[in-house]
C-alpha cells in the first residue's frame, strides 16, 4: 500500500486523494490542540509508520466501497475510529473497575490503582446500592460490601472519594436503578471539593433497559425508570456538561451469554428506546446524544471482536444520522468503554486467564476502544487480589507502550476476513433491531421475552458446544491438570458490615430529622407531577438522605417492577 502522498501516481487514487483532505482539515485541527504523542511513529526496528493506510487500488468499486463503508478516523461513519489521531493523540483511559467493602477501604484501592498508573477510576458497587437499599436493610445482610463499595450517603461517598481530586480524575459508575442518586451524591462530593459540576468528567452506566433482560438489578418498572434517564440527560446537559449521562451496555448482554451480533443489536436498541424518550421529554437530538457513551466486553475470538467494534460504530453513525436526523458529528460517535470478557475466565488454571486477557485487550485496542478495564486472573475465584490487579494494569501498559499498536490507526483494516465479518455483524444486528421496531420497540420487545430468549438460545448453544468438545476451552474440557491450583484467595472480612453499620447508625442521628422529612415530601411532590427529579434528588442527598429513603420515596410513586414470567 502506498502512502506518500507526494507521489504524483498516489494521487491519482481519489482515496489517496481524500486521504490528504483529511490529513490537512480534520486531523491539522486536532492536532493543533492535541498533539501527536511523538513527532514520528516509528517500528521497533527504525521503519516508519503513517497514521493511517488505505488501499492503493484505484478501481470505482474499491473507491466507492472504501469511501462509504470505512472512511476516515473523526468523520462519518466512524467505522475506523471517532478520533482523528486515535492513539496516536491520546492513549485509551486505562480504567480499573475496583470497589469493595466500605468506602474507606475501597478508597485505599483507589489510590492503590492510581498510584500505579491507572488514567482514571471505575466504581463497583455492592448489591443492596444497586438495588436501592440502605446497608442496615434487613434484605442487605451478608452483601454489604460484598462485590462492591457499600454507599448509603453523602458521607460514605465523600469517604469513598476522600483525597482523590474530581477535577482531576474521570470516574466511570456501575450503577442502574439509582443512578440519579449516585451522580447527585458525586456531584455534591465534588461541590465540597470546591470542583464545580462544570468541570466533572465520567460516566454513570444508568443503562436499565438490559436490566430487565440481562442482569437484574432494577428496582422501578420501565416507565419511570425512563424517566428518570431522561431527567439526568436533561439536567446534565445544562449543569454537567461533559458528563457522560449513560453506558449503554452491552457488556451485561454479552455476559448472559449473547453473541457478537446480538450484543450490538441489543444494545442499540436499547440507546434507540432512550434516544426517542428524550426526544418525547422535549430535548432535542443534538443537545444531549453527544453524552451518550457505551459499554462493550471482549472475548478471545479476536479477529470477531474487532469487527463488531466497527459494525457497532459504523451502525450507531448511520441510525444516528438517518432516523433521528442528528447533525452535529459527535452525535454519531459511538464512543465506548471496553471490558474484557468476565465469563471467558475459568477458575481452572486461573494463570490461563492472563494469556485470555491480553488477547482481549489486543482485540480491544485494534478495535478503538475510548477506556479499558482489563480483568484480574481470579476474578473466576473472588474478588481481584492487589497483586493480580496490578498485572491486569500492567498488561494494558504493556500493550500501550511495547506492542506497536497505538503507531497506526485502525490496523487490520483491510483484511478480506475482517471487512466480510464487520459486514456481517452489521447487517445481523441491524435485522435485530428491525425486528425489535416491528414489536413495537424495546420495552415491549423485553415484556414479551423477546431478547431473553434470544440470550438463552445463543447461551445454551455456546454451553453445548463446550460440553461436546467441539468448542475447546484450555484447561476446563482439555488440557486439563490432576493437581488442584492453589491461589490465594481474597475476601471482604466479615467486620467491614458491622462498620459501616456503625456508620450509617451515625449518620443518621446526626441529622436534622425535619429537614430530611421535608426533602421526601417535596421529591415524593415532584415525583407524582413532571419536574425534573436530579434537583429535588440533590437536595436531598446534601441533607444525607440515603439512598434506601430516596428509593423508597420514589417507589411509593412509581411502583416496584417485578418480571413476568417467560
């Protein structure tokens, strides 16, 4: 492939051509403000690298085929990256989702991950903050802490965040059904910080859709949990502006056992059904689709991983575009993070897991991913180990700095294979989604069990195929060991409930109890009319309301949603 654009028989291809409009337009742009990390990108053995390359062929069918289906890195349709210099510019976030216990020791993680070089946090949360209940809950016991930080209030959040700047680090939240509570309490976190909104940069997954048919942590029916989604779209927009208000996750979908192209589908339907409520609320397309981010996972299958990467990219800019006529380009950016894929692990021969992982960050990387979080080689076990979790950094370290691949933008463009099976998965996951808008969308499309069992299928399938042998796992069903591994295994000793019990206790004595009531009475008010919800939720959780009130005040509204059966 030739690349000079100073040879004059180059330009004869228009693709050389556009090639060069693109280097003197967007990317001068970009790098007037963002340089490239080094003046020349070079191999390890001294041969230069462009930026970018693009086939040499000049024929119509190669140029009109290029032109419409790959494009250009920060142009429509995104299918080769949404930022003009990719990592060549700036590397990913490398984002370490961590979180367990009270706040205080998920804090000292934090500073752990950060000390080592992670560019930017990921929060997990246990199971009753999830849900919306208060750590003193009766349904709380024995999971407080357990696979993530226990946040009842303010005062466990500022704990959470203690010496950490928000104004300085990005943080990503796992969080759901209570997601306006946990970016009310961040947000009040950063206040006392003296870190302006403004200012803040992150992202709540706030992704609930999936929830009902992926993973289960929901607390409100679908109605007023889209609601809720659209008040923090609107609210972000003129208050946290470069917040990112949604994940929209396919990550879940994928774990419950869906395959590549249903992780796709799935998930844009899912941004499809939130898009078009925001749209109903009044808000228009272009105020608040440059928020939107995604959550992607990983697998092994390599070459698959990185298609649909670019299938989803590709698809998302073209629906963005076409239905919801969105002009602004960020709003076609299907920006994502990537998380390696946590069902590949095995607690067989857990060391197995590093080779698992790295190759998913590789897939990850020559796929575009915006942020990573790479797995620990335990986590099929419990809960990473200090020592595990730094290898899991190290290897996205690694990757970035020793592998090559952040020197060109879109590696394996190009490959016959690749190019068929980004086609592939598109077209795939797009007849998905017709076939969700003929149900008449998302929400009824999950009321009747239509994705469910669409999972379950592809699930039972993949789980087959491994007990047959024809799907080979290294380790589970061959080459397998006699001797059991021994691992060190980490776990949230059983005190860390009894403390933040204790806590909570405290907190709650300490307020004032007529302001705490008045909140609930004005966000109960709120919540049976039509205000936008985050400003009577902020009040509230700077009084250390907790998140168990809040919800229960919500849910004497809303209702509490219970799944039908399939």
């Amino acid at each position: 492939m030739r690349n000079t654009v100073n040879d004059t028989t180059t330009l004869e291809n228009p693709v050389e051509i556009e090639k060069q409009r693109w280097e003197q337009t967007t990317v001068a742009k970009v790098n007037q403000k963002f340089p490239e990390l080094k003046a020349q990108f070079t191999t390890s053995s001294g041969l230069p690298v462009d930026r970018l390359y693009v086939p040499e062929g000049a024929d119509v069918a190669t140029v009109n085929n290029y032109l419409t289906k790959l494009g250009f890195p920060g142009e429509y349709p995104f299918t080769r990256g949404v930022q003009p210099t990719m990592y060549r510019g700036r590397l990913w976030t490398m984002r370490q989702y961590a979180g367990f216990g009270d706040a205080t020791e998920a804090n000292q993680r934090y500073k752990y991950l950060l000390a080592k070089g992670a560019t930017g946090l990921s929060v997990a949360f246990d199971l009753p903050t999830q849900i919306g209940y208060d750590s003193d809950a009766t349904i709380a016991r024995g999971e407080v802490g357990r696979v993530g930080v226990a946040i009842s209030t303010l005062s466990d959040m500022e704990r959470l965040f203690d010496g950490i700047p928000l104004d300085k680090v990005s943080t990503s939240m796992t969080i759901n059904s209570t997601a306006a509570i946990l970016l009310a309490m961040y947000i009040a976190v950063a206040e006392k910080q003296g870190v302006s909104p403004a200012a803040l940069t992150g992202t709540i997954q706030n992704d609930i859709l999936k929830e009902y048919f992926a993973r289960g942590t929901y607390r409100f029916p679908p109605k007023p949990s889209l609601r809720l989604i659209s008040d923090i779209f609107a609210y972000c927009v003129s208050h946290v502006p470069k917040w990112n208000t949604i994940s929209i996750s396919g990550y879940h979908i994928r774990e419950a056992g869906s395959t590549a192209a249903q992780e796709i589908g799935f998930t844009l339907a899912d941004a499809i059904c939130y898009i078009d409520t925001a749209l109903k609320a009044g808000l228009k397309v272009d105020e608040f689709a440059p928020q939107l981010a995604f959550f992607f996972a990983c697998h092994t299958d390599v070459l698959e991983e990185v298609a649909k990467f670019r299938a989803a990219r590709r698809l998302y800019a073209r629906i963005m575009k076409e239905r919801f006529g969105a002009q602004d380009p960020k709003s076609m950016m299907l920006r994502f993070h990537t998380q390696t894929g946590g069902v590949t692990l095995t607690a067989q021969q857990p060391d197995n897991n590093v080779v698992r992982v790295a190759l998913q960050t590789f897939a990850a990387i020559c796929g575009g991913t915006q942020s990573l979080h790479t797995n620990s080689k335990d986590e099929a076990l419990a809960l990473p180990t200090e020592e595990s979790v730094r290898l899991a950094l190290r290897t996205q370290q690694i990757v970035a700095y020793e592998s090559g691949l952040i020197n060109t933008i879109d590696p394996l463009a190009g490959s016959y294979y690749l190019e068929d099976l980004t086609d592939r998965l598109e077209a795939e996951a797009e007849n998905l989604i017709k076939t969700i808008d003929e149900m008449g969308g998302m929400v009824a499309a999950i009321e009747k069990g239509y994705p469910q069992s669409e999972i379950e299928k592809a699930a039972y399938a993949y789980g087959r195929s491994i007990a047959t042998g024809e799907r080979v796992i290294v380790g589970v069903n061959q080459f397998t060991e006699t001797e059991e591994t021994r691992f060190q295994i980490f776990s949230v000793p059983e005190e860390v409930e009894r403390r933040q019990l204790e806590s909570l206790t405290a907190t709650k004595a300490a307020r004032d109890a007529s302001q705490v009531a008045a909140a609930l009475a004005a966000l109960e008010k709120a919540a049976q009319g039509t205000d936008n919800l985050m400003p009577f939720i902020l009040d509230a959780v700077r009084l250390n309301v907790s998140i168990g009130e809040i919800c229960h005040t919500l849910e004497t509204v809303f209702g509490e949603y219970s799944e039908n059966s399939i």
